[in-house]
C-alpha cells in the first residue's frame, strides 16, 4: 500500500483534489464508501478556512499536499464528530505537522516526521512573497492574551482528539483484548488488610440480601474451587480472544471494500446505463434519417 507521504509533490485543480482525495479516504478507511468528493465541496472547504487558499498559476488555482492533506484531517475529524466551524478554528492554528498526525495512520510514521522537519530547516530565503505552498497558511500567532488562549484551547482539544484516534493502536501493543479503554466506577469493601471486595458502584446501591448471599457464596466457591483455570489456560483464552478479534478486524476490513466494490459497481451501473440510452438515442436518430 502507498504511503501517503508519497504525495508531498501532488497538485492539482480542485476537480483533481476532490478525486485523489476520494482514493485516500478509502485506503484510510475515512467515512462512508459512498461518500464521492467533488470540486464544490473543495471550494466550499476553501471559503470556510478549512483549506488553505490555491496557488494561483496563470488562470489556474492549483492545490497541493497541503489542501490533500487538510481534506483527509477534516473528513476525519467528521467522522469523529467534529463540526465544521470547529474544524475550521482549529486549522487556523495548525501546522503541517498537526495536520498530518490527525490522519489516520500518519501520527507516527518516520518518513513523514522527516518530511515536516524539512519543512522546518528549508531555506526560504526567496523571499517573504514567495513562501512555498506547505508554509502559506500556516497563521502567526497573536500575541493577545485572548488568542493566545483560544490556541491553547483548540490545542489541547486536538490532543484529545489524538488520543482518542490513538487508542485502539495503543491498547493493540498493549496486548488488551479490548478494541477501546472501560471506563467502571467501583465501590471497595476492606474486609481486611488482605481482603477488598469490589463491586459495581450502582450495583452496590441497590443489592438485595439474596444478591449479597449469592456474592458470599460464589466467592467460597472460586476460593476453594480446584478446577480453576490457571495461567497457562488463560493465556490460552487470551490467544483465542485474540485472534477472535484479528478475525473481527479483517471481516470489517473485508465489509469496507465491499462497500466500496458496490459503491463503484453501482456508478459503473449508471454510467453504462447512461451510455446504452444515448446509443439507443443515437440509433433512432440514424434509423430516422435513413428512413427519409
């Protein structure tokens, strides 16, 4: 699979950007199959500052890595619930290397932290006129209090963001069984400096007496039950749970190219429908003038 990095010399006409935009959103797995892109939502994203503003060559506006780049964060941060305003707020104030850490898969990738650094340690002694296109939107900061503030906020707000985009990667090296964190808020019971008893904070509130005895019991029969499973057995469940998860990935994966495979075999549909009626209306048309 291509690395997104690979596009860092793209650029294109809108019409291109909403297209090369399409391919990468499927190759991240961002939003919905049938989600097609199109050159008036590139320009709508432009007017809103989501986009950072083409380069104008000629009569031409042409987009580069940078507005790619910006299109796959914001569909992300869609699908992560994201309004556009907030995107937008939050673009403002971003680099490059915000921009890519915010698509999937690109937060730790070396060859793309090598490329930010070259951003970074470029000469751009041409001139203040002429900024290459990767550093033409990057905003100056002010230094009102005020904003300065509101850059904290959108910043830690993208940290958290991050975080969330992280932590299925994370928890996945951390060998968990788990595709996200289980947040359970417990009530301990200190029996004895050896012995703490945790239940289920709502549970714990409404417990009846018969629910308390069962408790009772149940612990004896796990304390004294020599059947246990042992580390080795659950290392063995572990593996299973595991591997049953790997499954559960792929067959996501597998249905997302489904999805997509329907998507084009549905706009392949059309477009030969499309094309067999003005064959047909072509053939009316010939069969009319023969017939004069």
């Amino acid at each position: 699979m291509h690395k997104f990095i690979e596009e860092k010399d793209w650029e294109g006409t809108a019409s291109a950007l909403a297209g090369h935009a399409k391919t990468w959103m499927r190759i991240k797995q961002i939003g919905e199959p049938s989600f097609v892109p199109n050159e008036r939502l590139v320009r709508d994203y432009v007017a809103k500052g989501i986009l950072s503003k083409p380069e104008r060559k000629g009569k031409e506006a042409l987009f580069s890595f940078e507005q790619l780049a910006q299109f796959l964060a914001c569909r992300a941060m869609i699908e992560d619930g994201w309004p556009l305003s907030k995107i937008s707020e939050d673009f403002k104030v971003s680099s490059i290397s915000d921009i890519l850490k915010l698509i999937p898969g690109e937060g730790n990738d070396n060859d793309a932290l090598s490329l930010i650094e070259s951003f970074k340690n470029a000469d751009y002694s041409e001139g203040i006129d002429n900024p290459p296109p990767i550093a033409m939107s990057m905003s100056t900061p002010s230094h009102g209090s005020d904003e300065k503030e509101a850059q904290d906020f959108l910043r830690r707000r993208r940290e958290s963001y991050e975080s969330r985009a992280d932590i299925k990667d994370v928890l996945r090296r951390l060998g968990s069984d788990f595709g996200n964190v289980i947040r359970e808020d417990f009530t301990a019971y200190q029996l004895a400096s050896w012995l703490v008893l945790l239940l289920d904070r709502d549970k714990a509130i409404n417990i009846t007496r018969a629910e308390a005895e069962d408790i009772g019991k149940g612990v004896t029969a796990a304390l004294l039950n020599r059947g246990s499973l042992s580390k080795a057995d659950r290392s063995t469940y572990t593996k299973q749970v595991r591997e049953r998860s790997n499954l559960d990935e792929d067959i996501k994966i597998r249905e997302y190219e489904l999805k997509s495979l329907q998507a084009e075999t549905m706009k392949a549909d059309q477009e030969l429908r499309q094309r067999q009626k003005l064959i047909d209306e072509l053939e009316v048309k010939l069969n009319a003038h023969k017939g004069k």
